[in-house]
C-alpha cells in the first residue's frame, strides 16, 4: 500500500525569488514593468489557489506603485499576502523587493493589492475558505485593501450593453 502523504497546511503567505535576468529589460537597463506586473500576478495567484485549493481567476488589482526600478542581476522577491477574504474573493497585498547580491542590501520597489475569483468545475464563482485579521497590522492591510476595492468599483465604468 502506498504511504498516505499528509496534505499541507493552509498557508496565507508566499514568496517567489529569483534573480532578475536580461530578457526582463526595458531600454534603460532596468526590468521591464510589464514583467514586474507577471510576477504579482504570479505571485498572487499562488496564494490565492494555495489558499483556496481551487484555480483562481485575477478581477481587480489596485494601487500599483513602482517606487524604484530594479537593475538586471538583482535578486527579486515578490511577496504575497492575503488581507481580506470575501465569499468568492481574496484580496492579496503584493511587496516586491530586490536585493543586491554583492553587498546583499535589499530596496523595497513596487506594492499593490490585487484581487482574485475562486472558480468552480464550471468556471463560476465559488466559495473559499474564510479568514478573518487577527493582529493590528493585517486589520490596517485589510482596511487599506477594501479602500482601494471602492476605489476601483466607483472609477471602472459598467460595460456598455449590447
Ligand atoms: C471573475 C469573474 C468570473 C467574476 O464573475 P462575476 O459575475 O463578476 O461574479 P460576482 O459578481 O459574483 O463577483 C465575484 C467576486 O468578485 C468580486 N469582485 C467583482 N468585481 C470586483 C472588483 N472590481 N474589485 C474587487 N472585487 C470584485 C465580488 O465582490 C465577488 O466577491 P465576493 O464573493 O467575495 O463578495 C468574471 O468577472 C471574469 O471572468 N472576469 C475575467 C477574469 C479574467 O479573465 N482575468 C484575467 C486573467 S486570469
């Protein structure tokens, strides 16, 4: 018989590091910031699909802010962090930092929150598992998450009907 593998708990945190490489460059040396908004995107999604245990579709990312570019050759981190869970949703705050490999400073570069859909079988919105702030800092992370989920709704127009 095989032996049973004990599944893994549930984690609210993920980090994915890698070094920046050339293929990541805009014309100014730097990482392109298409490839920064990937890795979010990435980043996220694992959470998300960790958290939920169900593929995960992106419906909303707010508040991106580049706050320094990063040079080929650093080591990136991108971190993700759920703040607020809905009925279908989860909103994860995004950290992305780079370090210097050689004098190992590390710069804080980019942050937003982006939110995901869990999906069922049929691809419609299902229910995820809960979870609620517990520390002062993640009940600030959530509010500040469900301020820019305002915002998004109230700026993004109804599509036009048909
Ligand atoms: C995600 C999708 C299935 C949701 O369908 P929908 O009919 O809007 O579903 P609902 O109205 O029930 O909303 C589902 C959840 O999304 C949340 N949501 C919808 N729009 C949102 C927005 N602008 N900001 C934050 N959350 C939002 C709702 O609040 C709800 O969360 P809750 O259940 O926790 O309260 C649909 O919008 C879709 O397919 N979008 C395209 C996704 C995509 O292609 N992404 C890019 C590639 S991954």
């Amino acid at each position: 018989m095989a032996p049973s593998v004990k599944p893994a708990r549930r984690e609210r945190e993920i980090t994915l590091r890698f070094v920046a490489e050339p293929m990541d460059l805009n014309m100014y040396g730097n990482v392109h910031g298409g490839s920064v908004m990937k890795w979010i995107d990435q980043a996220g999604y694992a959470c998300a699909a960790g958290w939920s245990g169900r593929p995960c579709v992106t419906v909303y990312v707010g508040g991106i802010r580049f706050v320094r570019p990063i040079p080929v050759g650093r080591l990136v981190e991108v971190h993700a962090r759920l703040v607020h869970v809905g009925r279908t949703s989860m909103h994860v705050a995004i950290d992305v930092s780079s370090r210097d490999l050689q004098t190992r400073r590390c710069e804080a570069t980019t942050h937003c929150v982006i939110v995901f859909v869990a999906l069922d079988e049929a691809g419609r919105p299902v229910a995820v598992p809960a979870w609620k702030p517990k520390t002062a800092r993640d009940r600030a992370l959530s509010r500040h998450a469900a301020r820019l989920m305002e915002f998004g709704r109230k700026s993004v127009p109804p599509p036009p009907a048909r």
